[in-house]
C-alpha cells in the first residue's frame, strides 16, 4: 500500500507529518507518489514546500533516476534535478550536464547547468565554461571566468585580460563589478608569466577595490610575484613604487628586501612618500642588509618617515643597531629629539627597554615620553618602567605619571591604518588635539570598533588597506545613520585626481596625501571641526 494513499484528504497536520517522515527516512518507494504531488501541486504554499523538500531528499539518494531527469519536459522538475546533481556532486551528471550547457540559450538555464557543474568541478565541463566566457549575462560571465581559473585554463587569458583592461574604462572604472573580481583572482589561478606581469602592469588599477584584489593575488603568488614587482621599482610614477613596495614587503622575500636596498641605494626613492613605503617593506622583511638600510634611515628628519623607521627597526633588534641609536640619541640635540619622540610614538618597548639601561639615553626617553598626552602609550611604557624594577624607574615613573594630562572626556576619535607607524602618528596627532583615539589596521576592523563603541567625532583613514579598503569603508559608513554626517579625512598617498573624486563621491569629507607634516592634518581636523 502506498505511503500517501488518500494522502489529499488527510487533514493539514497529518499531511505536513507525512512529508516530513518522507524527507528524513527517504523510503525510495514514495518517490512516484512525490512526484504525482510535486506535478499536480496543491496551490497550498506549506504543503507545496514541503513536497520540494521531500523529493529532494529522495533525488538525492537516486543519483540515477537524477540525472534521467535532466532530460525531463518538465522545466521544474528539471531544474530541480539539475540543482541537486549539483549540490550532491553527482559525477555521472557531468556529460548531460556539460551537453545542455553547450546547446542552452535561455540564461537562466544556462547559469543553473553552469551552477551545478561548477559545485561538481569535473575537468570534462571546461568546454562548458569556455563556450560562455564571451556572455553578456554578467553572472553566466563571472561563473565562467572563475572555473577558466580554477581548471586553470591559459586559452582562456586574452579573455581575463580583456575583462580586466575594460574595466579601467573612464565610464566603468569608479565601481568593480563581480567579472572584474573573477578575472583578476583567475589570473592568479593561472599564474603563468604573461598573467603575472599583466597583473603588476594593472597594480596601480583606478579602482581601490581592483588596486586591492591585485595586491591580495600578488602576495599569494609570492617568489613567483617578485619579477615584475622589482621592475616596477624603477617605474616613473611615484604610486607605482609605492604599492610595489609595499607587496614586496607582505611577501617577505630576501630577494624583495635586497630589490628594495638597491632600488634605495640607486636613488629611486628620492621622493619621501616612496621612501616611507620603502622603510615599512625593509621592516616587514628585516634582512641583514634591510635593517642596515633602516639604520641609515635614522638620520631622516621627517616625523612619518623617522616613525617608519623605528617601527621596522623595533622588529629586529640587535647589539649593532642599539649602539647606533644610542650614539644618536646622545648626539645632536635635534635629531636625537626626533628619533626620541619616535621611539615613544611608535611604542617600540623592545628599543626603549634596551635603551633605558644607559643612563644619559634613558633621560632623553624618558623627556620625549613626558610630552605624550596619550594615556595608553604611556601605559605601555609604565609596564616596561615597572618591570625594570631599579630605583632610576620608579623615580622616573613618578615624573611621567605627574606630568600627565586628564583627558577631555566623550572626544572620541578613530584612525584607520594598515601601516603601524601611520597609526602611532595618528593617535599622537589625535591626542594632542584632545581626542581619545581608536585605531583599527583595516575597514572591517574599523566598522567593528564602531559597532562595539558607538559613533565617534571624526575618523581618519587610509585609503589603500588590505581586507577593506578606505573607499569601500566611507561608502559604508555614509549608508548608516550613525555615522552619515561624521567628518572624514582620508589619507593616502595616491597623487591621481580620479582617486580623489572617487573618495570626494564616496562621502570623504577631506583628502590629505602622505607625507604631511603633523601640523597639516591637525590644521584640516580643526577646519572641520571648528576646533
């Protein structure tokens, strides 16, 4: 006797129980009388739905009445066929599966086939994908580029890079649409020669969203990245050397860091935001001859540079640097001054711990920490302070702590940076001017702070981040009522004006371009403010 005998006079109750038993046991014998009800629906939508939910769990344990189906008049039942050959993998689906791909026409047809062959991921569907690399349907596009990448398909190249070349079209390049996304992380996929310099060609992309993809593909691709990176060291535009230098600095190669030296030693980072880039790649790397090349860099007498610097140095101390810098500090009053300030700024504790044990050197640190108006970078320093546990600390502890400001209460201001020497620059910049800073590393970090803390005064932030990017973080917050009308100043050191109409359209409510000196952007925040 059949499981749903008499099944339509049942009462509701009863019904939904009965197809709910059906969908968890998956007796093979109801599926007949499910597909009499899934043809003939009831026009009741808790019924109907669980009719769907029951013949897919009996389709899903009869791969071979399945792939029959593909074949079905039926369009719904087809459809439905087609999805759960998809969803359970089935690989006896793949050649009817790819044979309607090739013959379909109608788009959403074709992006169901593509869909389920896509979940399968059989070699033998490449011919699918590759018929359909030249869509107009953008999601029948974006499916096809992103399986070229993964079959790793090098006849589908010209294609990716016409993709990628089309979309820095002045109409086009202000968004980054989803087939721009795929063909950039497909040629990384493909990774052959041709693709990579193509992608270091387009590192400077219009689009921060592309600019940033790029620079995610090119770190994941490593050594073999490193060709093309180096050559654009020696590239005319300013923000070419810039971004080259900073993924050589994520890739962490030797070859980049010695890339870097030379490119440093040949002059090629004349300009100080070229240099900045420069001495954050060398300290995420930290070579022998890269922390040599920091070392040279403490005679920088801008403040960002000089925090550069130490920020890199910090990472690798050693006897031969700490000599360096305590000559420095006990030399020429102005310099040693700056490298001071950008010691405590940068919260290099590993230096100033090391340092402290001269007494002379200690005195100079000790002067510049005074001046912080910044309650949590002296916390820090108080911790160091305290475990040194001598009498010169604990006197010196008592000076700093008298010399301390009250904060202003509810003046709360957040930054947002990738760079870490950006980031103490700021807070220092922002605490001077009363505020109570945040700092975030990306733009997801930085919604998360606000979503933890609330709104703030002002925000600061860079344009060009891994994860988030600046663009994509002030369209965001101008979406949210919190945070619509709050001043922002985006920082960056792209020099291209579509860059700053593109941040000026996105809702920043000022654009400053590193290197600045401290006065300038405290000069902007005030006019914003009326400070």
């Amino acid at each position: 006797m059949s499981m749903l005998e008499g099944f339509r006079n049942k009462d509701f109750l009863e019904q939904i129980t009965l197809l709910n038993d059906i969908a968890t046991s998956r007796p093979a014998a109801a599926l007949p009388d499910i597909l009499a009800l899934f043809a003939d629906p009831f026009g009741d939508a808790s019924i109907d739905s669980m009719v769907v939910i029951a013949l897919n769990a009996l389709l899903a344990d009869n791969e071979a009445f399945t792939v029959r189906g593909l074949a079905e008049k039926d369009a719904r039942l087809r459809t439905l066929c087609i999805r759960t050959a998809g969803e359970h993998r089935f690989r006896s689906a793949v050649a009817p599966l790819a044979d309607l791909a090739l013959d379909a026409e109608d788009p959403e047809l074709v992006l169901e086939l593509l869909s389920a062959l896509a979940r399968i991921a059989a070699p033998e569907s490449l011919p699918a994908f590759q018929k359909h690399l030249d869509s107009t349907d953008s999601l029948i596009l974006s499916l096809s580029i992103e399986m070229s990448g993964f079959f790793r398909d090098e006849t589908a190249l010209p294609r990716l890079m016409d993709v990628v070349e089309q979309s820095l079209a002045e109409d086009k390049f202000q968004t980054c649409d989803v087939t721009t996304w795929k063909a950039i992380q497909a040629l990384g996929d493909l990774a052959t020669d041709e693709a990579i310099f193509f992608l270091a060609e387009k590192l400077h992309h219009k689009n921060p969203i592309a600019r940033r993809l790029i620079t995610d593909v090119m770190v994941d691709l490593g050594e073999a990245a490193l060709e093309p990176l180096l050559g654009i060291l020696q590239a005319q535009d300013e923000d070419e050397r810039i971004l080259a230098a900073n993924v050589l600095g994520f890739i962490g190669s030797r070859r980049g860091a010695d890339g870097l030296v030379d490119a440093l030693d040949r002059g090629l980072a004349d300009a100080p935001n070229v240099r900045y880039a420069f001495y954050e790649a060398l300290g995420r790397i930290g070579t022998m001859k890269g922390v040599i090349c920091l070392m040279d860099g403490l005679g920088e007498t801008d403040e960002l540079l000089l925090m550069a610097v130490v920020g890199g140095l910090e990472r690798h101390v050693n006897p031969g640097l700490l000599k360096t810098v305590s000559t420095i500090l006990a030399g020429e009053e102005t310099q040693a001054e700056a490298v001071a300030n950008a010691i405590v700024a940068s919260r290099a504790m590993t230096l100033f711990r090391a340092l402290y044990q001269e007494q002379a050197v200690a005195q100079k640190l000790m002067a510049a920490l005074a001046k912080s108006r910044d309650t949590e970078i002296c916390a820090a320093f108080q911790a160091v302070l305290e475990d040194i546990r001598s009498p010169e600390a604990a006197a010196d502890l008592k000076r700093l702590w008298a010399a301390q400001p009250n904060p202003e209460p509810g003046r709360k201001a957040l930054a947002v940076d990738d760079s870490r020497s950006m980031l103490a620059l700021h807070r220092a910049i922002l605490t001077d001017l009363g505020f109570e800073a945040g700092l975030a590393s990306d733009g997801q970090e930085a919604l998360e702070f606000l979503r933890e803390n609330g709104p703030v005064a002002l925000i600061v932030t860079d344009m060009n981040m891994p994860v988030m990017d600046g663009m994509e973080l002030v369209e965001q917050l101008r979406q949210n009522p919190d945070h619509a009308q709050t001043p922002i100043v985006m920082v960056t050191t792209e020099k291209e004006a579509s860059q700053k109409n593109l941040a000026e359209t996105a809702g920043v409510s000022a654009f400053i371009t590193k290197p600045f000196r401290p006065e300038q952007l405290k000069a902007m925040i005030a006019s914003l403010l009326a400070l």
